[in-house]
C-alpha cells in the first residue's frame, strides 16, 4: 500500500548525532539537555536520543512532559517555557526543574512545591542581548537574592537565551556577561551555582572552535541534534546528519501552465500579494501537501532543480521543469525540513509518520 504523504524519521541517524553532540560537548564539561520540543516529545525520538547517551530532556510544553511521565519516562526533565502563573502546580508534579524570571512566578512554585514536600530547581534566565525572557544582568543578583529567600524552591543556576526573538549570536563577549553574573551571584550570595546554560545549537559553534567560555556547562539542544543545522549561523554542521526526517508526499497534478497568474489578481487565500515571476510556460507539479499542515517555506527539494513556488491550505505547488527524471502523477516527491518545517509536520494529525 502507497503511503500518500508522510514523515520518515530515522531513529539511527537522530541516536548518532546524539551520540556526536555529546561526545564533542563532553569535551570540555558541557551537559547537553535533548529539547523533544520540535518532534513534540514523540516517544519512539526520544528513546532513540536516550540510546545516543541523552540523559536529560528539556521541553517548552508541559503536555508533552506530562505525556513523557505518562509513558514511564524518568529522566530529568527541565521546562523551557517560562511558566504560567495557573500553572505551576503542573510544573512541581512533572518536571524538575524550570527556567524563570519572574518572581510572582518563582514564589508560586515555591508555595506549591512547599505544599507538596517538595523543592522544585530554578534556572533564573538572564537576557543578554536578545531580547527574548530573561532578567537584564544588571538586576540578576537582586532577583537571586530575593530568590534564596523561598523555602520551596533552589537557585541551582542562570542561563542564557540567543538567536530565537533577536537574532543575537552567541558570542565569548556576551557569554562572558553571563558568567560575570554567575560569579557576582556565587560570590554575594556564597553559593555554587550547578548550572550555567549557555543557549542551544547556536551556541555549537563555540563548542568545535574551542572557544566556549570556561564554566559555561550547560547547552539545551534540539535543532542541531535532529536536523544537523543551525539556523542562526545559517550553516549545516558537517558532522551530523542533516536527513533524519524527510518530508514525502505525493503528486496529484502534473500539468504545464503559465508561470504568472492569468487575469486580474488580489491577495491569496492567506491575505498575502503573490509575487510571481513570468518564465513562461513550465511544467508544474501539484502535491498533496498545504499549509495546514506545514509551511512551505520550511520544505527544501532534495533535488536542487525542484522549486517550491507556493502553497495553499491543501496544496503545494512545485517548478519541476528543470528535473533530470521522469515525474509522474502517484510519484512521491522527497523534501529535507527546516526546523519550522519539523514543528510543523509533526504537529500535523494529516501528516503519518513513519519510522525506519
């Protein structure tokens, strides 16, 4: 039976890049927490990171931590997410440990982990420059006070956030803020913080240059470890797979048509003004795949004289003028993904998946 349009996932190549990462951020004495996020915590994914040495999960969503505990999953698991406020009974019953910055927020963890026997970890998130959560440096040791203050929780750490909101790189400059931070905090306080996390697959770079600033030992990992990229440098890493999940699916039309709209034009069924350059005629294929199921822009043709040209809700249109072989209606059209393209499909209910 022809699968139509689905989501192929290679458990192998995702337990080797983690296998890789790991090796590499060892190194130097960094943890490397698997962020299931982008794959929304599919079991079956995160069992394969677990195989490549993966010791400590991270995830945004609390369902999919919950989901995660449901299913007999023990590992550490730290939410990525700055907590609700009306959430934070969820927060001490399913995770152990969750970056913060505020305080409402941390003193509700507190009362709510106090009242459960409990203490819940805090990673207080420092704002280096991107703009994104995160106390400004300047104010970090005030909120570490106030924080020492709560029986419910510990300060076990601060961490930094780049290239998600801002765009901001991660760089030895603003890196070394965040450990100056650390070390005012330890010194005034006279604690030991565990850990200080310096971003995600940005912040790779440093790693494999030698130049991650000394101390920094914590990196939250998702992109890099499942698609082999870095979206923020803008580069694929040489050393891991960049196949690991290839989008498949299906043509449904195959017809040659004029490359500009015919006729007086509006906006699209999106609201946007297509822009649409004429190369006269050409042949096009139409694939059962849209945009409510993922963006386009988040597919990339295996064969590189594919063209993605647009979409609609259902339908993804495709040049294939240029293309060497033989394509025909029922013939399966293969796609690598960005990271918005992997949130996207694996969100998908339209979307199978299918494991290799």
């Amino acid at each position: 039976m022809k699968l139509g349009t689905y989501l192929e996932i290679n458990l192998k190549k995702i337990q080797e890049n983690s296998s890789r990462i790991l090796e590499l951020c060892r190194s130097m004495d960094i943890q490397v927490l698997g962020v299931t996020k982008g794959f929304t915590a599919k079991p079956r994914i995160v069992r394969a990171m677990i195989a490549g040495g993966i010791e400590s999960l991270a995830d945004s969503r609390l369902e999919n931590i919950k989901m995660l505990r449901d299913r007999g999953f023990k590992q550490s698991m730290t939410l990525l997410r700055i907590p609700r406020l009306s959430a934070v009974d969820m927060v001490v019953e399913y995770t152990d440990c969750s970056v913060n910055s505020e305080y409402s927020v941390i003193k509700g963890l507190s009362d709510e982990a106090l009242s459960r026997g409990k203490k819940h970890d805090v990673v207080l998130m420092v704002d280096v420059g991107d703009l994104r959560e995160g106390v400004l440096p300047e104010d970090a040791l005030e909120m570490a006070k106030d924080i020492a203050m709560l029986k419910g929780v510990r300060l076990c750490g601060i961490g930094t956030n780049m290239g998600c909101f801002g765009g901001v790189l991660p760089t030895m400059r603003n890196l070394n803020l965040l450990m100056e931070v650390a070390g005012e905090i330890e010194k005034r306080l006279g604690i030991k913080l565990e850990v200080i996390s310096g971003g995600g697959t940005s912040s790779l770079q440093l790693v494999e240059r030698g130049q991650m600033p000394k101390g920094i030992n914590q990196l939250r990992i998702g992109e890099g470890l499942l698609l082999g990229t870095d979206t923020t440098h803008g580069r694929t890493i040489s050393w891991l797979h960049q196949d690991a999940f290839l989008a498949k699916t299906e043509v449904i039309e195959l017809k040659v048509k004029p490359s500009k709209p015919i006729g007086e034009t509006g906006r699209d069924s999106f609201g946007k003004i297509p822009s649409l350059v004429d190369k006269g005629l050409r042949k096009r294929a139409i694939v059962a795949l849209g945009k409510q199921d993922v963006n386009v822009d988040g597919l990339i043709p295996i064969d590189p004289n594919m063209h993605v040209l647009g979409g609609s809700s259902d339908h993804m249109i495709i040049d294939v003028t240029d293309v060497d072989e033989n394509i025909e209606v029922g013939d399966q059209l293969t796609f690598k993904l960005n990271y918005q393209g992997l949130l996207f499909l694996c969100n998908s209910r339209y979307v199978k998946k299918v494991y290799v």
